[in-house]
C-alpha cells in the first residue's frame, strides 16, 4: 500500500475542533448571523453549514443544533434530521453545481479523524472526474476553483426552497 503523506493538515486536524472558551459549531449558531457563519440553513434539529477548510467546493456539514458528541446522544428527531438534511443537501448541490459523484460520513471521535470530535457532524462532499491532481500530492497545495463565499451564495438560495 501506498501512502500519501499530508503534514500541512495536522495543525488543523489537532487545532480546528477548538475555539476559545467552547464548540465552534456552538459559536456560529449563538452569533445569529448565519452569513457571516455560512449556516446554509437551520432546521428544527439540525443545520447545515460549510466547512470553512473544505476538502472540495461546495463541502458542507450537517450537524445537531444540540452540542453532542456521540450517535448515541441524538434523539430520534435529531438522527432523522441529520439523514434528511444530508439528502436535502446532497440534492441542493447536485443542483447547483452538477458534481460527479459524492462522499458521506462521519469522523467519530479525534483517533477516527475529527477535527470537531465534541460535536457530531456529516460532512457531504461533491467530487468530480479529476478534482484531485499533482497539485494536492506534490504541491502541498489543494486548488478550489471558488471561494467560499461563491459558494455559499450559489447555494444559499436552494437551501432556502427547502
């Protein structure tokens, strides 16, 4: 087998789960300012909002408006939420920006790869016939042909229709 190494990311895998005094998920949805955030939409028991170091364009998260942890925290509203926003955004985003394919899961815990392991969360990323390249692997730079803020602008309004 192959390895791939990637050190630039161990700050943000180590560190990005953190914020000072609380959950950073937590955070966004306290200031109320869901642009500023980039909180695509709220629910009844979850929200969904993209992920401010994305693998690919256009990945999002969907994670409990409860701060909890493990799957065996959520209430049967909640882990329903959860599976219905993430087909909600699967959609909204083969909608708006026509992806190949998608990847879907969870990074249970920090040994399981979270980098928010005390709040549970789905991420949903779309992927394209060739969106990784040399760039990623000997460039130590991932390219993302739009920024953040043009993608939540594409997609706000669709999440919106829900």
């Amino acid at each position: 087998m192959e390895r791939l190494w990637s050190p630039w990311r161990n700050e943000y895998v180590t560190t990005a789960g953190s914020s000072e005094g609380g959950c950073v998920f937590c955070d966004h949805l306290a200031e109320n300012d869901d642009a500023k955030a980039h909180i695509l939409w709220r629910g009844a028991h979850v929200f969904v909002i993209l992920n401010a170091y994305p693998y690919n364009t256009g990945h999002v998260m969907i994670a409990p408006l409860r701060h909890v942890a493990d799957l065996n925290g959520l209430s049967a509203d909640e882990r329903t939420g959860l599976m219905d926003a993430t087909n909600r955004s699967i959609e909204v985003l083969k909608e708006a920006m026509n992806p190949d394919g998608f990847n879907t899961g969870m990074n249970l815990g920090s040994a399981g790869g979270a980098g928010i392991p005390d709040h549970l969360h789905m991420h949903v990323v779309p992927r394209w016939g060739g969106d990784t390249n040399f760039m990623t692997t000997v460039g130590d730079t991932k390219v993302l042909p739009e920024m953040l803020a043009d993608t939540d602008a594409k997609l706000r309004p669709l999440f919106g229709k829900a």
